[in-house]
C-alpha cells in the first residue's frame, strides 16, 4: 500500500495504472513507471513494495464494491419480492462496472500473471454458489426447479458471466453497455426462468 498522500504517490497512481492497462500485468516495468514519474526505482520501493501491490491497490475498490453488491444480493434472496431477473439488479451491475471501469479492466484484460488472473472464473464461482442458493431457496417455497448437473450449472453461470464482461473487454459506453445487457436478458433469462420454475 501507498506510504503516503503527496503529489509523487498520486502521480505514481496514475502512471502504473497506465502501464499496466497498456502492458498488462506481466509485461509492466516498474523501471518504465519510474521514469515516467521522474524518480528512481528505489524511489518507487517507498511507495509501493512491487507489481503485485500496486495491481491490487488498483483494483480493491473496485473488488470491494462488487463484494459488497454480491453480499447485498444473497442476504435479499428470501425476501418474497426478490426479483433477480428486474432492471434494477441488472442497472445495479452496470453503473458498478462503470464506477470503476479502469479496475474492471485491469481485472479481466490485464491480470495475466497476478494473482487476480482467474477473476472471471472466480466470478463464475460465486455466480453458480449464487444461482443453486436461489434455486434452494425456491425449492423450499415450492417451485418446481429443474434439476441441473454440475457441468450445467457451471454453463449457466459461464455464459451470463462472459457476456457481462464483453461490456469491459470491447470497451463499451456506459448507453452501449445498457443495450447490450437487455440483449443478454433477452438471450437468456427466459431459459432461466424455465429452469428455476417461475
């Protein structure tokens, strides 16, 4: 983590956040950042103990505010008006991406290498924990909800997840982004909907 607030920390910020957007992770020199910075590489040491802390001051708040959406998200699924196909959860996911648009693109197109290489899997993951608590969950209020394999459940997450973060790998205006996920809610959700039995 950054040492301190002054000028010199604010421009290291913005010249590693360049450097990795442009190199990547693995291909970013701490002795370019430097001299984009004008001190030595030393001198960076004092601010930031190497890529992979700089990568991550980077990317938390972005992390930390989809942690927190998420945590949202499964303490309302047994609320009785739930919705997790409405506009509102989709806009939600939108405008969080786009509040931190540079950090989800480090995350999905520049981490190979870090230790946030397998973000998207990882999403994929939470995603699929996500959707079997939900269909328990109407299970247990009498749905009828199809039985899924494991490989099925990972497809269904997969294919949501990756079509989410072609909003970030194509660089995508926020209005864009907004057609693009109706177009998605369009492709999958009534195939969803079938399943979970709504």
């Amino acid at each position: 983590m950054p040492k301190d607030k002054s000028a010199t920390n604010a421009k290291i910020i913005a010249c590693m956040r360049e450097e990795f957007l442009t190199y990547g992770y693995e291909k970013a020199s701490l002795n370019r950042i430097s001299a984009k910075v004008g001190i030595t590489t030393a001198g960076l040491y004092k601010h930031f103990s190497g890529k992979e802390d700089m990568f991550g001051f980077l990317v938390k708040d972005a992390l930390d505010a989809l942690d927190s959406m998420q945590s949202k998200s499964i303490s309302e699924m047994s609320a009785k008006d739930y919705d997790p196909f409405s506009d509102e959860i989709s806009a939600e996911l939108i405008e969080l991406i786009y509040q931190h648009f540079e950090s989800w693109k480090l995350l999905v197109c520049c981490s190979g290498g870090s230790k946030y290489e397998s973000f998207e899997e990882e999403l994929i993951d939470i995603e699929t924990a996500s959707n079997k608590h939900y269909a328990e969950i109407l299970r247990r209020a009498g749905k009828s909800v199809k039985p899924l394999t494991e490989m099925e459940w990972h497809i269904l997450s997969t294919e949501y997840i990756h079509l989410v973060l072609e909003i970030v790998r194509h660089d995508m205006a926020k209005d864009e982004a907004y057609r693009h996920m109706s177009f998605v809610k369009t492709l999958l959700y009534p195939g969803w909907k079938e399943i979970f039995g709504l």
